[in-house]
C-alpha cells in the first residue's frame, strides 16, 4: 500500500495489488473475466467527491476504449471513458447511494466493469502499476498543495482567491 501523508490536505491511500488509469484516476482490478473501475483515493480528493452518477450507454451494451460512458458531477461535470473495448456492466448501488464512492472506494464503491475481449488479465496488464501512479500525481495540485491551502499554490490561483474573498457583495 502506498500511503500519501500530505495530499491537498489528506492522507490518500493507493493499493499495490490494483493497477491504475493516471489520467482518469481509475484503478482497476482483474476479477472472473472482467476488469473492475472505479475511482482512486487521489482522484476523489482532487475533484472533490461525487455527488451524482448518470449512465451514458445501457447497461450491458459493447463500449469500446475512449467512449465516454459515465456522466459524473464532482467539484466540476466529468464524462468518463471506457478504459477498455467490450461489454459494460455498471454499479447501481453507488449510482443510487454516491457517498459510497468516498465511504470504500477500492471495494463496494466500484463504479463499473468491463468485460474485455482480448481478456481481462492481459488488459490489466496494461494499465501502470501503483509506483507509476503514484509518480503521476507528483504533477498534480494535491503534491503542489500538500497542505490543502485554499487558493492554491499558483500566484495566480491566490490572486483571484484573495479577491473574490474580499468581494462585498
């Protein structure tokens, strides 16, 4: 497991035994045929949670790799890719209950599989491993913001934080 102590504030956790999908912060894992996603400690802290889940394709239906298949407000509207080709199945439970995602995010707040055709255990292969996950999120705002400081790091950030605070509206 690796442990980040200072992440925007937190301290995230990253499983060694799952694989990862830097640029959506997925992680993934192998199981009976299929590959499991869902979000990453890191990736929740960076966008803030999620609040609400809308599924873009029908349950079961062939996605294929890039496809954008889930609606997600967080701090900000995501559309998220498959990560795979083949058929989807997703979680209605965390759909219905999205404080699940944050409550257990490497376990029942999975959010959907993928049923690869080229087989799971070689498509999990491909996905990086947890030290380069981890080496992925020393660009992020959470490695740049350990402390969580709220306007950022950024001279810019910080301007427009400050100014908007001493706003009388």
């Amino acid at each position: 497991m690796a442990v980040v102590e200072k992440f925007l504030g937190k301290k995230v956790e990253v499983p060694d035994h799952l694989r990862y999908i830097a640029k959506q912060g997925f992680w993934a894992k192998a199981e009976d045929g299929q590959i499991i996603f869902g979000f990453t400690e890191p990736a929740l802290v960076l966008a803030g949670g999620v609040s609400a889940l809308d599924w873009l394709v029908p349950q079961g239906q062939r996605v294929s790799k890039g496809e954008s298949i889930v609606f997600a407000i967080t701090g900000k509207i995501l559309y998220l890719e498959a990560p795979s080709d083949g058929p989807v199945h997703f979680n209605s439970v965390v759909k219905e209950n999205p404080a699940l995602i944050a409550e257990d995010p490497y376990g029942k707040g999975w959010v959907f599989k993928i049923e690869p055709q080229t087989g799971a255990e070689n498509e999990f292969k491909q996905f990086t491993d947890v030290q380069g996950y981890v080496a992925s999120l020393k660009t992020s705002e959470g490695f740049k913001n350990p402390d969580g400081l709220k306007g950022g790091v950024s001279g810019i950030c910080k301007a427009v934080y400050t100014g908007i605070r001493e706003q009388k509206l």
